[in-house]
C-alpha cells in the first residue's frame, strides 16, 4: 500500500488512514484528553505523513510510523497547553463518596478513568496507553517513542502506580 | 506513590498467568486491566475525509514530474571532504577529471559529489529533499567493485537533506558528511546534510 502511494496513488493512502485512524484518534484522545483536539491531531500527522510518507524507512513498520508522528503532535499541542487547563465538561460529576466502583454507570467509570489519565505525566500517560489501551509491544513502543525498552518497561510499571493511586483517590 | 506488587506487574506484563495471582493482588490487576478497557473505545469521529481532501489540493499543487536536471545538463564535478586521500585519488581518476572540463551547471546551482565506501553493498543509492526521498533518482556506481560507490548530480545552491539507502533496504545517514540534523520524526535518528554552493 506505501508503495501503490509513492507510485502516485494517492488515493490508496484513504485505505491507510482507514486503517490506522481509530487506533491513533484513541491514542491522541488519551494524550490529550479532548476529542476534538485529538482530531486535529491527527488530522495534521496524516497529512505530514503523507508528506514524508518516503522517509518512512521500513513500510512494514508504518503503524510505529504513524503513531510516532501523532505522539510528537500530542507533544506539541500538550507543551503548548497543560492538561489541566484542558476543560472536562463533558464529564459527569464525581461520584458521591459513598458510591462504589461496581455501582457507577459505565460513562462514569469511563470519566473517571480519563480524570485519572489526565493527573499523570505526558510520558507515563503515553507509556500506558501504548501499552494498554493500543496493545503495542515494547518493541513497537520502541519504535514509536525513540526511548529504550528497559526505560519504556520502567515507564509503564511507574505508570501504572501513578494511574492505580489516581484511582483509587477518585473513587 | 503506590508500589504495586511485582507480581502484578508480571501479570500485566503477560509474563505471568493472572490466575496464579493471590486474591489480595488480583484488585490491583483488574482495575488497571478494567481502566485500559474503559479507555479503549475509539472516539467517534473520523478525520478521513478531511485529510484526503488536504491530500488532493497538495496533488494539485505538486508541479509535474519531471526528468532530473542531472540526466539533462552537462555537470562539473567538485569532490567534497572526502575520509582518505586513497578514496579521494580513486574517485577523482574514475568520475572527476574525465567529466570536469564538461560540465556547467546554472549560475544558482553546484554539484554534489557523493561517496561512500559500502564493502559488499549490492546497490546504494541516495535519496534526499532534493528528489523528495524518492528511491531510484540517483543511484551509485561501484564499476571496479572495491566497495566504493559513488555518484554526481547538479542540485539548487542550498541545503539538502539526505541518506544512503544500501541494498534496497538499509537506511544510512552519511558517515563522512560532517552535517547532520534531526529527521524530525522524534526518534533520534538523523539525516545527513549537504550544503550546495553556486
């Protein structure tokens, strides 16, 4: 499929962004925390890519490809805002102290969840949404971030604590 | 912070069965596994349509391929730093004095000579800004199979970007090119840089 694009095919990348779009919509929405700008995100990174879709070394690696140029978006547009200026308006209120996990509707557990996310560093978030959330190997993950696999293992055991006492505040 | 059990760490690791978890570590387990489910459901919302649409204006605005300027004109050649006066004899007496008294390129360009010693390489070739990193526009030569290759091409006076790609498939930033920079795809990787005078 790279090939059929860089043959002048352009529309064959449609079949790429296809491909690809949930997957990076989802990861840029956790890193971000906000729909629409997870959007744009990824909006501008497939089109960069499309732009360099040449310099992409290895087509058969052109989903770390992808989500490596999405997560330096994400970067871009978290270093230009923090988190917490991000509004969650959408989000249901907090849960009465009283209530339990099991008994919160499952949108409540999903904003919860995202509240949590939300309260850890952009690295840790990113280590435990590669992991978690889009399955990704830490070789993958490798691929995608640039850093070792003994810190992107670090990374994510710290991002787990990290999200495990957020939850356990928030509920 | 909460430490948790390294034993849960396995199992979310998937190097250990969960099942072998005691009971007491098992919550740990599922509200992280519980969390990354809840976060797994895509946004509903789909960036394709404006993408491709992004995609076909810079189609239209693209000029239309053209022969290289280098298979068109004749060139002068100008050697570049080269690492060993042997390498640098050997270039210049098969490409560079033969094709000098030749070649002219435009008042606004230069030639850029490359080399570069690839023992056993099949094929290199060089892909760059200036041929939109489009394998197949300028490919080395190594005609007495002593692993040097090299190669010339009349580019615009600027810089370029560029790498050797060996064998088809071996991606190699330039290791006598003295310049580099980042290839901005955030993984630390560089790209070797060429600065073309008039």
């Amino acid at each position: 499929m790279v090939a059929q694009v860089l043959d002048g095919d352009a529309e064959a990348f449609g079949i790429i962004i296809r491909r690809y779009e949930p997957g990076l919509l989802r990861f840029a929405a956790r890193m971000l925390g906000s729909a629409d700008a997870a959007a744009d995100a990824v909006a501008e990174s497939l089109v960069r890519a499309y732009r360099h879709l040449a310099q992409c070394r290895d087509p058969e690696h052109l989903k770390s490809w992808l989500y490596r140029i999405t997560g330096n978006r994400c970067r871009s547009h978290i270093g230009r805002r923090h988190m917490s200026d991000i509004a969650l308006d959408d989000a249901p209120p907090l849960a009465d102290p009283v209530d339990t996990w099991a008994v919160l509707e499952r949108s409540e557990q999903v904003a919860l969840v995202e509240r949590a996310l939300a309260q850890l560093q952009p690295e840790k978030r990113e280590a435990f949404v590669l992991k978690h959330v889009e399955g990704l190997s830490y070789e993958e993950m490798a691929d995608v971030t640039g850093a070792r696999i003994p810190t992107l293992k670090m990374r994510v055991h710290r991002a787990r604590e990290a999200l495990l006492l957020a939850l356990k505040e928030l509920v | 912070m909460t430490v948790i059990d390294p034993r849960v760490q396995e199992a979310l690791d998937g190097e250990r069965d969960p099942a072998t978890l005691p009971p007491e570590l098992r919550e740990d387990y599922a509200r992280l596994t519980g969390a990354a489910a809840l976060l797994g459901a895509a946004p509903a919302t789909s960036v394709a349509d404006r993408v491709m649409a992004q995609i076909r204006e810079i189609r239209r605005e693209a000029p239309a391929p053209r022969p290289p300027n280098w298979l068109l004109r004749p060139v002068t050649f100008r050697l570049r730093p080269v690492w060993t006066l042997a390498v640098a004899a050997a270039v210049a007496a098969v490409v560079f004095l033969p094709l000098r008294e030749s070649a002219t390129p435009g008042a606004e360009e230069g030639v850029a000579q490359f080399v570069g010693h690839f023992p056993g390489a099949r094929s290199v070739e060089v892909v760059g800004s200036f041929n939109d990193w489009q394998r197949g526009a300028l490919a080395l030569r190594d005609e007495d199979n002593d692993g040097i290759w090299h190669g010339a091409v009349v580019l615009p006076a600027g810089q370029h970007e560029y790498m050797f790609v060996v064998d088809g498939e071996r991606w190699v930033a330039d290791p006598l090119a003295g310049r580099y920079v980042d290839d901005g795809f955030g993984a630390g990787q560089q790209n070797a840089l060429l600065i073309v005078r008039p």
